[in-house]
C-alpha cells in the first residue's frame, strides 16, 4: 500500500545562514577545487617516476633474456604493488581533499580495488624474484620456487619480515573477499585489516635493505620515502591528529536522549565552540562514547537535523551491539567524534529541483537536507519507503518540514515483495509516474544496500545522468 501526503507552501530556507531563530550558524568546510582527474595525474605520476627510477638502474635491459624478464616483471610487479598499497593507504586517510574529490564511498571502493590488486602483484613480486633468483640456465620449477622462498625467508636477512608482510597482505585481503566478510563483525574485519601497517612497515625495510633500485642511489631511496610519507602524512593529519584536536577543542557529550519510535533514539550532542565546527547537512561522524564499555569502538552516524551551531542530533536504530550501547547512553556521557565525512550534501548539488530518496533508517540524512538545502516552491521532493507504518520515523517532522518547506512527501509502505512488477515505486516506470520532471533533478539516496541497486538500476533505466545521483551506503 502506498500513501502519498503532499504539502506545497512558503518560503525557503537558506544552508548555512541563519535557518533558525538564533544568530549562531556553523561555517561550512572548505571545498577543495580538485578533480578525480588530479588524484589520478597525481598517482600516474608517481607510477611514472618510479618506472624512470627502475629504468634509470637499467631495469628495460633485463628483458634481454628470458630469466632476466622474470626477475624484471618480479621487481616492477613490487614497485607497482607498494604503490598501490600507499595508494590505498590515502585512500582511506580521510583526508579531507580526498573525501571531497572522491566521496567517501568511491574512496572505499577504489581502496578495495587497489588492495587486491596490490596483493595479486605483491605475489607475483615474491613468485618472479625468487625463481629469477634459483633459476640456473633453465627456468626455476615450481618445487624450487617454494625451496627458494623458504631459503630467502631463513636465512637471508630482512627475509623473514617480507614474508611475514606478504602474508599479512594475503590475510587482509582473505578476510576483505565479500563472502568471507559476511561471516565476521566489522569489528574483527576492521581489526585484521589494521596489519597492513605492520605489512607496509615490514616492506618498507624489506624494500630499502634489498630493492636492487635503492641499494647505492640516494636519490632513489629519498623518492621512496616521500611516496611513503604522502600516504602516511595524511593519514596521520587526518585520522589521528585532526579528530584529536577537534575533540579537545569541541568536547563533545550526550546533552538529550529522545526515543523516536520503538528501536530508533535520537542523541542530541553538544560542545563547546560548536559554533566553529565546520560541517553540513547529510554528513557523518564516527561516534566514540567515552565509556569503559564504549571508548574502542566506533560507529557511523549521519547528522539527522541541520546542525544550527548550537547541537548536533543523530539518529540511531537498534541492530546490534554497538548501536544498543549508544542508545542506552546517559545524558552528559563524554563522546569521541570524528568527522564530519561524506558528500552526500547540498555541496555537490548540480541542479535547483531535487528528489530525496529514502529507505528505512537512510532518512537521516535525507531528513537534514530536506530542512536545509535551499529551495523554490516545489523544488524539494522527498520518497521514504518503508516496509510498514509502524516503521516510519520523524513522520510528523516530516510532514511539518513539507510544510514550511514547500516539499512534496511521499511516504511509501510495503516490502518490495508486496508490489506487483508494474506498480512498484522504485520502478523505472513507478518514479517517472511519480516525478515526471526526473531527469531535471537531483536525486539523494540512501537506504539498504538493497534498495539502493534497485533505484539505481531505475536511474540508469530513466537515463538520469551519473552526476546528478549521490549515494551514503549505510555500510562497509
Ligand atoms: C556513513 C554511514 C552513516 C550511517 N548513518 C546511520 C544513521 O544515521 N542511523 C543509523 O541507525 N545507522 C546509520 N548507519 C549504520 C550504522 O553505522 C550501523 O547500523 C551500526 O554501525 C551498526 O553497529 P552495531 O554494532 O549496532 O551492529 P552490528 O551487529 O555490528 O552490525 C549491524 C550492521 O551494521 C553494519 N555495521 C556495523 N558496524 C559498522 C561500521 N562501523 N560501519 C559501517 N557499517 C557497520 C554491519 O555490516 C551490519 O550489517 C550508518 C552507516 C554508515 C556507513
């Protein structure tokens, strides 16, 4: 069943400006002027140098025979699979230039991508070297390989750590492969994954004592150690430094626990100075409680109201452990934040209609943007799904915000599997029926990992333009 509310009167409001009764507004962050296609320049950069590097030691003339090849393709596959591993490394930095230029969620994803294809070539770097290493006139079988990788790893020094890190590396991405990540709490994942700096730091040493491209050139070991420090630096800055800071300076503690519906708690959160806290509509934090249960993990949580300097409010549904302790805690309970991340806000906005497409607890941020994104009359669409009424939250904010905002609200209930194929709202078909102007929009998502293919797969269908849909997966 499907229940359509709509609601069309006065005036905008305006992000960042004064939206509400008080004089105290939040100062958004700095947009960085960078495209994806410096990040990449910046890494085919760095590809290309350590290539000149390679060749500058007379890398090109190994290929003159065959055993010569294997040992070049072993020391290239070990360049560009440290790369590739920095490159991940930064990835994941947080850095604030990298968020904005990516996303959060594309930086994840390409972070996948060059892990895995850092630990392909990382193994074919051990595979090649050593039987370059063990080949006589004839190439190397694969029982002296194995011999030849048990030799390097005993006996000769620094070998134990590049084995002990490859491993480390194979571990990681083990645990990282999807089917493998469904049986393990984020937790664990996250734990396992925290050795790819005990791996980086094996290889980095296993690097300089041995690379036939650092042994004897300055020059080339001081390359080296910049390609490390531009990953590490940021990751420093902005994972470490930064939130540290920022929670020094702000003091962030639970100020108001509300129950929103059965299962689902709002935290209202306030500080000190949270005037200067630079954040925006439909970004998120990592959220810490300082408790002797609480203080070593952190989940993350999108702001579920415009943030007015004054508080910041989430919205947490029950699902496990971690999301239960937070709602159970107490007011004045001190909180670790860190953030804000994430794009999915009025700052990559392209065009002046927008729809918001919500499903289940993916609200929260979408509620945020609806009361803050600036808007003309009838601008400003939003479509919650569902899967019953009872589930609904801020159903009644919702439909003030449609109000005072000049929105359209649809409230849509049922489970994907209560609609026929051709009455299906997510439907290519069921949002163009519902919003004819589509393509001239703007499209918000967030909700499960489920509903979001479906409505994107719908977008793609409709044609609506790559950069006009932005995406928050409320997962990892
Ligand atoms: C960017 C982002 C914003 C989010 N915003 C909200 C929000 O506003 N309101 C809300 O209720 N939920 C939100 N979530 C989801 C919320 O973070 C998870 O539900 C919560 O971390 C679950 O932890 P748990 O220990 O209670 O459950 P668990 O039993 O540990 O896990 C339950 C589910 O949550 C996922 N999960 C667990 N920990 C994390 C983590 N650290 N990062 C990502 N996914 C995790 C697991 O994959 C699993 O599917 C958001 C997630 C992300 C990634």
């Amino acid at each position: 069943m499907a229940v359509t509310l709509s609601a069309r009167i006065k005036g905008a409001v305006g992000e960042g400006r004064g939206r509400r009764s008080g004089p105290l507004t939040p100062p958004l962050p700095r947009r960085w002027s960078l495209t994806p296609g410096d990040l990449y320049l910046l890494i085919g950069g760095a590809g290309v140098l350590i290539t000149g590097m390679w060749v500058r030691h007379g890398g090109a003339t190994l290929f003159a025979d065959p055993i010569g090849a294997i040992a070049a393709v072993g020391q290239l596959a070990g360049l560009y699979g440290t790369l590739l591993a920095l490159v991940g490394i930064l990835l994941m930095s947080r850095a604030p230039w990298v968020d904005q230029v990516v996303g959060s969620d594309e930086a994840a994803r390409l972070h996948r991508l060059a892990g895995f294809a850092s630990v392909w070539l990382l193994v074919v770097h051990a595979l090649a070297s050593t039987a370059a290493l063990v080949s006589g006139d004839t190439i190397a079988t694969p029982n002296q390989i194995v011999q030849g990788i048990i030799d390097f790893t005993v006996l000769q020094e620094g070998g134990l750590g590049a084995t002990v890190a490859l491993a480390l590396f194979a571990l990681v991405a083990l645990v990282s492969i999807r089917a493998a990540r469904a049986f393990l709490a984020y937790e664990t994942w996250y734990g396992i994954h925290l050795y790819v700096y005990v791996a980086v730091a094996l290889g980095f040493t296993h690097q300089l004592a041995l690379g036939s491209d650092f042994v004897g050139d300055a020059l080339a070991r001081s390359t080296w150690v910049a390609l490390y420090a531009a990953a590490f630096l940021p990751l420093i800055a902005f994972r470490f430094v930064t939130p540290i800071v920022r929670n020094l300076r702000h003091q962030f503690y639970v100020d108001e626990v509300v129950m929103e519906r059965t299962g689902v708690v709002s935290l209202w959160v306030s500080g000190r100075n949270l005037e200067s806290l630079p954040v925006r509509a439909g970004q998120w934090f990592g959220i810490r409680a300082l408790t002797s249960d609480g203080w070593w993990r952190s989940n993350p949580y999108s702001l579920s109201a415009g943030p007015d300097a004054r508080r910041l409010r989430f919205t947490i549904e029950a699902l496990g452990d971690g999301s239960r302790r937070l709602q159970r805690l107490a007011p004045g309970t001190r909180l670790f934040l860190e953030g804000p991340y994430g794009l999915l806000t009025g700052a990559v906005r392209t065009r002046e209609k927008v729809l918001l497409i919500a499903g289940g607890i993916g609200i929260t941020p979408l509620r945020a943007l609806l009361e803050v994104l600036p808007a003309r009359r009838g601008d400003l669409a939003l479509m919650y799904r569902v899967p019953s009424k009872d589930s609904l939250v801020f159903k009644r904010e919702l439909q003030r915000l449609a109000d005072v905002r000049n929105a359209d609200v649809s409230f849509v209930t049922g489970s994907r599997d209560s609609f026929t194929f051709r009455d299906d709202p997510l439907s290519a078909a069921g949002l163009k029926s519902a919003y004819p102007d589509i393509l001239e929009r703007d499209v918000y998502l967030c909700g499960s990992p489920r509903m979001m293919e479906r409505v994107s797969q719908s977008l793609r269908e409709l044609g609506v333009p790559k950069v006009q849909v932005h995406l928050e997966r409320f997962g990892w």
